[in-house]
C-alpha cells in the first residue's frame, strides 16, 4: 500500500477475544493468533514499530524447514537429487536425512545473529544448514497411501516436465534437453557460509545417500558470485523484493503497520505454507483479516510447502550484445535499456521514483542510487507502486519486475489484494562462474550451441504451484498482452520471447526481443514440515488388521522415559493438520485456484533477516562486512 492510501485508512487495532474450546495450534483463533503483537521484538535502529491491525498468526516455526520461511541465504550452497532405494531402505534412509533438517525457528535466530555481528562488525556466525523436499514420486516410494498421493493437486502430481507446455518451456527449454534427471524422488538442499563446510556436508549426505542404496541423480552447486555478490549473471542486484510474512516479518514501517519495511507488504503465512490463512483477494489489498486457511493435500501437509526449482541457463554474452546494440539504436544508455528490461538498475534501484527519493534525481536520466546511495537501503528500496505510471513511461508494463508483481497496478487478472495472492518466496542463487567479457579463456569460449554454462537456480516457495509460480509465468510473464494489449512478454524469462516489447515514454521504442534464459531442467517438489518427515521415516504396519490381532494392541502406560516392549509400539499416527476455526473456511489448493482468484502478487525483504550476498536487499552491508571472511577459493562449475 502506499503511504496515501495508507493513511486514508484509519486503522485501529482489533480486540481479539480469547476463543474458547479450540485445539492447540488452531491457526487464526484468539490462541493462534495475538492481536497486534509486532513479531521480532524492536525494528532496527531501535526504533518501535507499530504492530499490524489485524491479529498476528502464531506459527510452527520450529516444525516448519528452514529455507522456507527464513531463506538459507548462504554464499554456497549444494543441490543433491536422489532417488530412494526400495522397500523399507526408503524410510531408513529418509530417517537418517530428517534429523539433519534444520527449522525455520533456529534459521531466523541464526540470521538475525549474523545480522547483528554484521552490523556491530563483530566476528560473523557460521552455519551449515540442510533442508529436504519430496517429489510425488518420491512420496509413492515411502510407501503414502493411494489416497493421500490422490490428495496432492495436480501440478505436484504431474510435476514441471508434464506441465512443460503450460508454463512455456519449449525450443531449446524442452524437457528432452534437460540435463536433470527426469526420475527424482527427493533433493536435499545445503547451505554454508564456507565452501569446505559444504564440501563437507554434501560429503556426508552423499554417502549416507549411497550406503542406504539410493542414487544421487544430479548433483547442482550454486555460489552467490565473488566479483559481484547479489548479483545475478546479467549484473543485477536479485532477491531484493521479497514479501513480508504476518508472523515473521517485524512490523517496521513507520507509515503502515501493515508493512515490514516502507512498502514490503505483510501476507498472509498461508501463501507460502500450508494450514495458515490466506489472503483475500478483493478489496483493498490491506488483507488486516484473515483469509481461508492454506489446505492441499493429506492433514499432514500441515506447516509444509511446495518447492519449484528451475535449472536457468544464462546467455550473458548475448544478452550484453543485445542491450548494447538496442541502446545504440535507440539512442539510450546501455544503464537504462537495462533497467527498462528489467524495471530496476544494476544496483537494485528501482526505475520507479521511491517515495523517499530526494526531488531532481530522474531515474530515466540515470540510476539515481549513484548520487544517493541511500535509496539502496532496506528502508527505502522498495518503497514503491506502480499505479500513478498506468501507461509504463516510467517503468515498462512489461518489465521483468512489473510483470511477476504489478503492485497497485490494476490489471486483466486483478488489482492489488488479487495480485498479492500469486506471489513467491524467492530463494535461488547463481550457478557457474561470472562471465568475463575482457577474458579469452575458456571459461568464455563457445563450445556448445549453449556456449555458457552459467545461470540462475531459481527456487520459490508457495502454497500452490497453479496459483503461484505456473500463474506468474504463463499468465504474466509469457503473455504479451498482459497486462495491456502489445506490452509484452517478460524480457528476462518468458520462454517465448522472441515478439516486441514496448518502452513507451519520451524516448518510446518497440524492441524485438530474444530469448537469452533457457530452461535446462527443474521439478516441483514438497517439503514437508518436520513432524511430517518423521512421520514419512517411520515403518508402517505391514499387516492389515484382522478381527483376531487388532492392529494396535492396547500399551500399557509406561513410566515417564520408558519404552513400550518390543511388539507393543505404537502405530504412527500421522501429524494432524490443524482444524480450521469455527466460521474459518478452508482454501483448497488442489483446484488450480487461479483462475477463480483475482490476481497480482507483490515483493520484498523480510526486515531483519537479510544477511548475505547472493540474494538479498541489504547485503551490500553485508557484503562488505563479509568479505575478510569470503572464501577467495573459486566455486567449481556447478557438477552438470
Ligand atoms: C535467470 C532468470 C531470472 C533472472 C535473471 C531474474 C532476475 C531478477 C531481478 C534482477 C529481479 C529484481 C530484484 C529483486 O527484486 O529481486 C527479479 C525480481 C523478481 N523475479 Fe526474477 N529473475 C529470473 C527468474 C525469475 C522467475 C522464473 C520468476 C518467476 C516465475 C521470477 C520472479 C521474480 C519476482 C516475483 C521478482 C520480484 C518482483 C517484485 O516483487 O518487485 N524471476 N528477478
């Protein structure tokens, strides 16, 4: 919301009457939820930020993986995809694994720690953090029950491969010329502050992987990029415009209660893990109550998320030859046509004028950041809307950042409370080495008709791939009529780019785009909540229950720290997803709700928790803070 609108509304804290008569955990009930408590404690610069309006959700963070909510946001890290040995080996090996997941209670205490040191220049923590998600597959291969995999919603069920023509993916981003495998059943994602550590435990998982007679697929290393850290391979600054989280996100906008940092919209913890509420997606786009709760699948999805991952390749070479020559053409610098493509400079600054720009900086002149380097501050960086440039003089409708998240823009899918129901958790880190331009090593050569092995592993989190990711690329992204007719495709990552793009405006130009990103493999995977693996590791009764031998002989109670007796073990239950409130609805994300919701999404950082390099507003701080202890050791190509 932006501060005019903001301030129209007059918005009181609501009274939450304590509910009577309602489980543990119920999510959106007086228990669940405290009314207007800032999470996090105070803001930075010790600055007390008002809490939201509209009753705060408590969440499982301690039950919830880490990358999820908190984000790893680690310089290294490693992806390793893996199939299941069969039978019983399958849970074994999945219980070995789980015990190594690390939560988002211990990644946000840790990140706030490191961003504390970083701040104080105090000696910075380190962290070695892994997380795990499941394919449908995979699932089958742990032995869930027919009707629990029937649970899933399509897209998981199907995975990215199936849904290839969907989301665009074809030419040379078909799936026949994927270098991932085809047959994953699981991938375990590590994170460390320092190569060796990640070395170490990939090591590790990889012969725990192998000794429990499973397979590792494919093996994928990212690195955030050691000339520029931030940066992704074009040379902009990525993962600047997150989403707040209700719950997790402190409250840190002096203007809006409903903002963690100015203009860092707080949703719903729904959108991103399931059992939570969601957003509402007319109206206003305040969303201080909550929507129905986020449900899809079996109960035990509870507190999990859906996990897409996308094997990015980028032309870096050609992508600056084209921006280069269209400049000239154009009679524009090579800066701006950058930042036209993608709606932000190089240095993350937005095109838009923000809200705390001092007058006579003119973004269409050059990046403003150069001569106020403030902009670039969490405070201020996405202090932003789109709605006050309808025709994209500013900022192209089409630009890459316009496009995956219109703000207040009123759009064919919607305006701003539906465009906040198709946002993502972005999560991804470069792969392979920077691209040189003044070197004529190798590292540079053609040697492929894809002659850079470098890219983007884009990860996001939701919770409905349909509603969310799917919706943002096919429906956004690779539509050149969205939002307006002849806008154009996304210039970054539509897979079909090769039509025009519009640059309206005083210096008004049609470009012919190319495609410079490549779809070299991916998958839709679910990353359960920590119960939920335990629970996924545990043997099940082999034998059916007959009338003679009940299935669960009744076990005595036992002393506290006693175990029951061999054979009189308990059967295990799976963990229970919390009971929506009384006159609570339930959101079923099974039903490709896109096209029922209205749209738009939205974007930005999660106040005080950015930490590093590679993906996050504030980690030019970071960065520099960092860098005595920055590995100086070159990350290998990624293993592909
Ligand atoms: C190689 C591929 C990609 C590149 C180079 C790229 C680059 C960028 C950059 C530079 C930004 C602006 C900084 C930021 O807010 O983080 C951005 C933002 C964003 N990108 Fe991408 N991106 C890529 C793929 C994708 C994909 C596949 C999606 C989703 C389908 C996506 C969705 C978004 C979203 C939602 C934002 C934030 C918009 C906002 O909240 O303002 N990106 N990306």
């Amino acid at each position: 919301m932006d501060q005019a609108k903001s301030a129209k509304q007059t918005l009181t804290r609501r009274a939450f009457v304590r509910g009577t008569g309602l489980g543990a955990g119920v999510i959106v009930t007086a228990a669940a939820c405290t009314p207007g408590a800032p999470p996090g404690g105070p803001g930075p610069n010790g600055s007390t930020p008002t809490g939201p309006t509209g009753p705060t959700p408590e969440l499982q963070l301690s039950n919830i993986q880490g990358n999820i909510l908190a984000g790893f946001n680690k310089d290294h890290q490693r992806m390793l995809f893996f199939t299941f040995p069969s039978g019983a080996a399958a849970k074994q090996l999945l219980s070995t694994l789980q015990e190594q997941v690390a939560n988002s209670e211990e990644v946000l205490a840790f990140n706030s720690r490191y961003k504390a040191a970083a701040s104080s220049n105090s000696p910075l923590p380190s962290a070695t953090w892994m997380n795990l998600a499941l394919t449908h597959a995979g699932l089958n291969a742990l032995g869930v029950s027919r009707s629990d995999l029937q649970a899933f919603p399509d897209s998981f069920r199907q995975g990215m491969r199936a849904r290839s023509g969907l989301i665009g993916d074809s030419g040379p981003s078909a799936p026949s010329n994927w270098i991932t495998s085809g047959a994953d059943h699981a991938v375990v994602i590590l994170a460390a502050d320092r190569l060796s550590d990640l070395s170490d435990a990939a090591r590790t998982a990889t012969s725990q992987i192998k000794n429990a007679g499973g397979t590792i697929t494919f093996d994928q290393a990212g690195a955030a990029r050691e000339d520029e850290p931030g940066h992704e391979h074009f040379g902009f600054k990525d993962g600047v415009s997150q989403p707040g989280i209700r719950g997790v996100t402190t409250p840190n906008s002096p203007d809006d209660p409903n903002q963690g940092v100015p203009g860092q919209d707080l949703l719903w913890p729904g959108e991103f893990v399931l059992g939570y509420p969601t957003q509402i997606p007319t109206g206003d786009g305040l969303n201080v109550q909550p929507g129905p709760l986020a449900v899809s699948g079996p109960a035990w999805t509870t507190d999990g998320s859906y996990l897409v991952f996308r094997r990015l390749q980028q032309d870096v070479a050609g992508f600056q030859s084209f921006v280069a020559g269209t400049a000239a053409t154009a009679g524009m610098s090579e800066d701006l046509l950058g930042a036209k493509l993608v709606g932000r400079y190089k240095s993350g600054c937005p095109l838009e004028r923000t809200e705390d720009q001092p007058v006579g900086l003119d973004t269409q002149l050059a990046d403003p950041s150069i001569l106020d380097p403030s902009i670039l501050q969490d405070d201020k960086i996405n202090h932003f809307e789109f709605g006050d440039d309808v025709d994209g003089n500013v900022c192209p409708r089409s630009a890459h950042v316009r496009k995956t998240y219109p703000r207040d823009d009123q759009t064919p899918t919607g305006g701003e409370a539906a465009s906040q129901t198709h946002r993502i958790l972005r999560r991804g880190i470069p792969f392979g080495a920077s691209y040189l331009p003044e070197s004529s090593s190798s590292e540079n050569a053609a040697d492929a008709a894809f002659p850079h092995d470098r890219g983007l592993l884009f990860l996001c989190y939701q919770s409905s791939i349909e509603r969310q990711f799917e919706f943002v690329q096919n429906r956004w992204s690779n539509d050149e009529d969205f939002p307006t007719r002849g806008s154009g495709e996304d210039p970054i990552i539509s897979q079909n780019a090769s039509g025009a793009f519009r640059i309206p405006g005083s210096q008004a130009q049609q470009v012919t785009l190319q495609g410079f990103v490549t779809t070299t493999g991916g998958d839709y995977f679910f990353q359960p909540s920590i119960e939920a693996l335990q629970f996924l590791a545990t043997p099940q009764p082999a034998v059916a229950p007959t009338q003679t031998q009940p299935a669960v002989q009744p076990v005595p109670a036992q002393p506290a720290g006693q175990q029951p007796p061999a054979g009189q073990q308990p059967t295990p239950q799976p963990p229970q997803g919390r009971p929506p409130t009384k006159g609570q609805t339930v959101r079923s994300q099974s039903d490709g709700g896109q096209n029922q919701r209205g749209q738009n999404q939205g974007g930005q950082n999660q106040a005080g928790q950015n930490q590093r390099g590679q993906n996050q507003a504030g980690q030019n701080q970071a960065g520099q803070n960092q860098g005595s202890q920055r590995q100086t050791r070159r990350q290998p190509r990624d293993s592909a």
